[in-house]
C-alpha cells in the first residue's frame, strides 16, 4: 500500500539517532508540520533537530491527495457560527496566507515539486446539499471573501452548484518534503530518522527527549508534530480528537485530464484531482478509524465510482491513511499545556493539513522567537471552549466508554479452529478476550486485543489486516507493530500454527 507520491520520488535517507545530543529546539515528527517549523526556525538561525520514527514525510503527510486550499469543504459557515466573524476570518486569511507561503518556499529553495496552480470546487449533486452550498457562499462573502457560485465545472460530473476559490495549488507532497529537508540541513540542522521517540520529562527547566533506543536529546524547546500527540496527560487531546481514515486511489483515466480539484459536499465523500502526469486521484470512502466496519471493499467501491466516469481506466495505485479531527472542527495550535511549557502542537486538521501544517510551522516558530503571530488565537490549542459538536463528542465518550467497559463483558464465543485463512477476529478463550489473524500459511498470530495507548479495544480491520482502535486512531500490524500514532508501544504477540491449536 504504496502512495502514488512514494512511488515517485527517491528519497534521501537520514541516519538514527545513536547518541546523546543537546538541541535549541527538538521537533517530534518528520511530517510536513515538523519539517516546515524546522525549515522556518532554521531560517532564523535556530539549531534544530528533528527525531522521525520511520521515514520523513512517509506518514499522513505522505499519503495526502495533496490540494494546497483554503477551501476546506463547506466549513465558513460552520465556523462564522461557532467562533464568529472575526476568528473566522482569521481562519480564512491564515490558509490563504499559506497557499502564498508554501509558493515562496518553493520558489526560493527552488524546490522541483510538481507545483500546480488549480481552482478548487465544493460542488453537490443533491437538492439538500444545494441550500448548504448556498449559505457557505453568503458566508464567504461576509469575511469579504471573492468565492464564485458555479453551475459547471470541467471534471466530467454533472452537478447542480459548487463553490469556486481561484487560485489554490496542488503538488506532490513528497518531493516538497525532500526539498525542505533539504533547506533544513543546508543551514545546520539535524535529522534523525528510525528514531522513535518514546518519552519526554522535564528536567531543570529543558526536556529530556528519549528515543526507543535510550538516547537523550536535551532541549528547551519540544515541537510535537507527531500528528497525533504522544503526551496524554497533561494535554487530554485523547479526549478531544479523533482519527479518520480515508481511501485513495490514483488512475490512469485512458481519456484526457481535467484542470481543476474537486471534493462534493454530500457524504459519502469524493475527493477528485489530477497530477502533471497524466492520473487522476479518486479519494473517499472515509469513516472513523478503528469503526467495527466491514472493509474489505473500501477501494472496490471507489474504483467502480472512477469508472463510471473513466469506463476504461486502469487502478495504478491504492493506499489510504488517517487524519485527526478535533471535536469543534478547528486545529489545535500553539502552546501543548498550560502545564508543560515551552512545548507546542500542531494538530487536528481535518484532512486539511497541506495549507494547515504552513499555518501551524508560522505560529509555532513565532512562539518560539517569542513573538505574537495575528493568527494565533482560532487555533489556540489550549482553548477551553465549550464543543458544540455534541454529535461527535457522544460519540467519541460513547466508544471510549464501550471499548473500556461494556465490550470487554459482551463477547463473541468463537473459537480459533473456526479462524479461517487471512481472516482476524476477537475471540473469548477462557474468559479473556483474544485478538486472533491467521495468515495464509496456517500461523496464528495472537494479541490482547487492548491499545497501548489508553486501553480501548481495538477491532479488526480485515482490509488492512491492522488492529485499529477505535478511540484515538492508533493502529497496529497483525504481528503487532504500532504503525499509526498515538500509540508509541507494541502490542505483545503470540505466535502458533495451526495444527497445534
Ligand atoms: C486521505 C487523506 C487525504 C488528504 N488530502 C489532503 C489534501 O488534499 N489537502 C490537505 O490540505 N490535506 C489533506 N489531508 C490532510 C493532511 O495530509 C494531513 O493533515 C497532514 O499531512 C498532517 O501532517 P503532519 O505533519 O501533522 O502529520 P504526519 O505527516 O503524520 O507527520 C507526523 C510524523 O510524526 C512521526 N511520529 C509519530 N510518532 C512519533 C514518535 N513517537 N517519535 C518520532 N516520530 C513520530 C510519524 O512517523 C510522522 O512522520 C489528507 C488526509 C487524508 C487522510
């Protein structure tokens, strides 16, 4: 499950951390939220070290579909009523700010990365969908906003309205990536890859960053961009964010391209762009990650979408990956805790993250030199603000409130001779609830079926072959390897065969 953008980029690759080291400022996460503050700080002459559990950019952010908007669905609307007018338009002005912003680091790190001026749409093809379509853009326009109402657009969709913002961008966002590490070494700074971070204490006023591995970088600055935080407490984000997950598929349509990114406002989600060669990306099929879903035809469903439209296309690539989303829809931003300080955070985009990571690498490097950024205070991330999407924060106490208790009473009563090949399962056994797969060779891989995040139960994902959490998004390999944070640790793995069960 290689990402088109992998697939069309050689990356550098970056040594481990193999000792102790001293930074000014220690980043947590090589995605495009730790490498942009990293290439601003380094602007500013700030020694910076970046620690990557696994590959730069190889995350969410390598995974993305990759449109550079501040169109981000139908959301001012929302956000005018919630915040109000003004941090709305805060909100607005800084993802403009970062389309300008990504522009210029582009342009003077000459940075080859299919750069692509595009208009961005949120259309619908449903009557319901159309009054929503139409508030958003009286919204628009009382943030002063030039958006445009549409009743056709050049993706080969029929439509009734869509919202059009000019001048928005697409690029491929694993060359960006290497081209700002790039710009990030060229001025001194540090970066580690194969380095999990599995701790941070404060100590005399610094921080102590500790890898998997026992080695200690001491710092006075911490910049959490792990996506999803690794500090639970203080901080509580496991209490507000959840994950998402989304599918992508990227085609070779057998037909010319359209000009234009697209994504409708109706559910189920279609997300739709092209790249310099020739594919068109077909994005969608979203749900909560960890959701007790059946899977398996996540991307079969999105295919027979794409061809409808391109009748003989042909699938080059698949993948899908998670983003996190906060209750009340806005990123969190800025300071971690009021209890932790000098660390910061960026998180929460809502799958909006190429102009948001921009966003959040300005305000936290404007923390760090000790100024005020004007568009700090939407995002603060220690707001206290009362959630007014009441849906979702039932939702999200209710599955906390499952996973802990009541599941753990209710159980399936299977047993493992009935565990048919590449199928995986939570079983009873004795009392205790199992987290079974077997492979096609006959090996039974067995896990306590138990986050190592907070302990939710986690439930089987029989497209990935993963164990997702349901809670906080952490996901986890068969064999039990953590491969999507907030979780740091292992699940603990037992191996049999078949015939001996
Ligand atoms: C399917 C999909 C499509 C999307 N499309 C778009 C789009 O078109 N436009 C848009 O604006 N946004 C889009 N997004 C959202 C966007 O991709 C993300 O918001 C953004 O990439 C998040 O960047 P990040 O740097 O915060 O996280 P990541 O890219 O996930 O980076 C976090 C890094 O931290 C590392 N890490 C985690 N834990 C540790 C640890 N313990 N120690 C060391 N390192 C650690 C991870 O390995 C990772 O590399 C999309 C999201 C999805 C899911």
């Amino acid at each position: 499950m290689n990402s088109y953008w992998t697939n069309s980029v050689e990356k550098h690759k970056y040594g481990k951390l193999e000792e102790d080291i001293k930074a000014q400022v220690c980043i947590i996460g090589g995605g495009l939220t730790g490498l942009t503050t990293a290439y601003y700080l380094s602007k500013e002459g700030v020694e910076v070290t970046i620690v990557e559990k696994s590959e730069i950019c190889s995350h969410t952010s390598g995974n993305t579909t990759a449109k550079i908007t501040s169109q981000h669905g139908i959301f001012y609307k929302y956000l005018i009523d919630s915040v109000g007018e003004e941090q709305a338009k805060q909100y607005l002005k800084a993802n403009e700010k970062a389309i300008k912003n990504i522009e210029k680091i582009i342009e003077e790190e000459n940075i080859e990365c299919d750069l692509e001026h595009q208009d961005a749409y949120v259309y619908t093809q449903s009557n319901q969908e159309l009054k929503k379509i139409q508030d958003e853009i009286k919204a628009l326009h009382s943030l002063g906003f030039n958006s445009e109402y549409v009743e056709k657009i050049e993706a080969p969709i029929q439509i009734l309205g869509a919202i059009k913002f000019k001048n928005q961008a697409q690029f491929n966002p694993i060359k960006y990536a290497k081209g700002l590490a790039e710009a990030i070494t060229k001025r001194g700074g540090k970066i580690y890859e194969n380095s999990k971070v599995i701790d941070v204490k404060s100590q005399d006023g610094r921080y102590k960053i500790i890898t998997e591995n026992g080695n200690v970088i001491q710092s006075k600055y911490v910049v959490l961009a792990t996506h999803y935080p690794i500090i639970n407490m203080p901080g509580f984000y496991f209490m507000k964010m959840y994950q998402s997950t989304s599918y992508v598929i990227a085609v070779d349509p057998k037909e010319d391209i359209f000009s234009g990114m697209y994504i409708n406002s109706e559910t189920p989600t279609l997300s739709l762009r092209t790249t310099k060669n020739g594919l068109v990306l077909f994005g969608g099929m979203d749900h909560k990650t960890g959701a007790k879903i059946d899977l398996q035809d996540s991307y079969i469903n999105l295919e027979q979408t794409a061809r409808r439209i391109y009748p003989n296309l042909e699938v080059k690539y698949r993948w899908n990956t998670e983003d996190c989303i906060s209750l009340d829809k806005i990123p969190y931003i800025g300071e971690f805790s009021n209890l932790m300080p000098n660390v910061y955070v960026g998180t929460g985009y809502k799958k909006w993250g190429m102009t948001t990571s921009n966003v959040a690498a300005n305000i936290i490097t404007s923390k760090i030199l000790g100024k005020k950024n004007r568009y700090e205070d939407v995002f603060r991330a220690t707001r206290l603000k009362p959630i007014k999407n009441y849906e979702e924060l039932g939702n999200m106490l209710k599955e906390v409130g499952n996973s802990l208790i009541l599941n753990k009473l209710k159980n399936p009563h299977e047993y493992l001779k009935d565990l048919g090949e590449d199928e995986g399962k939570i079983l009873e056994i004795e009392n205790e609830k199992i987290g079974a797969y077997k492979d096609k060779t006959g090996k039974i891989y067995l896990i306590k079926p138990v986050c190592t995040h907070l302990g939710c139960e986690l439930s089987w994902n029989n497209l990935d072959k993963t164990w997702d959490c349901p809670c906080h998004g952490s996901r986890f390999t068969y064999d039990g390897i953590s491969i999507y944070d907030p979780s740091i640790k292992d699940l603990e793995v037992e191996i049999l065969y078949t015939k001996e069960v």
